[in-house]
C-alpha cells in the first residue's frame, strides 16, 4: 500500500478467500487516502482506498450533533434577565 506522496506504507502477502475477498489489517496506518495494489499471477490492479480511525469518525459526529451558535446579540439589546 502506497500512501498520496507514493511512499510505501504497508507490504504483505495476502491469500484471497474462495469469493476473491482480502482482508487486510490497517489500524497502524494514518487516516488518509491509500493506493493498494494486487497482483495475482500476471494480474494486477490498484485499488484507492480511505482509512478512517473511528475516534475521528466519533468526533465528526459529534461536530456535525452540536447545536448551532446563537447569533450575537443586537447591538444595544439589554443584558441580564427578564422579570
């Protein structure tokens, strides 16, 4: 696997299951974009792949759940509370 600057981040030797599925393993690499290439015999073929960490993915959700601000008051609105 090559990271966007083409450097090598991860080399194995996978075998493909019986339905051609690959599992591979990528909790050490950084969130990011990823090119993976496969070679099988004298096939090859290079897949882009997007590694998400879930704390990233926990905190997006979270921004995107947080209330909007409040619009600045207007100026020369009364402060304080309401009797």
């Amino acid at each position: 696997m090559l990271d966007v600057t083409g450097r090598t981040v991860l080399s194995r030797s996978v075998v493909a299951t019986r339905t051609g599925a690959v599992s591979l393993d990528v909790r050490d690499l950084a969130a990011g974009t990823c090119l993976a290439r496969l070679e099988a015999g004298d096939r090859a073929g290079t897949l882009r792949l997007l590694v998400q960490k879930q704390v990233e993915k926990a905190l997006r959700t979270l921004v995107r759940a947080a209330p909007a601000h409040r619009a600045p008051a207007q100026p020369g609105a009364r402060l304080g509370r309401r009797n």
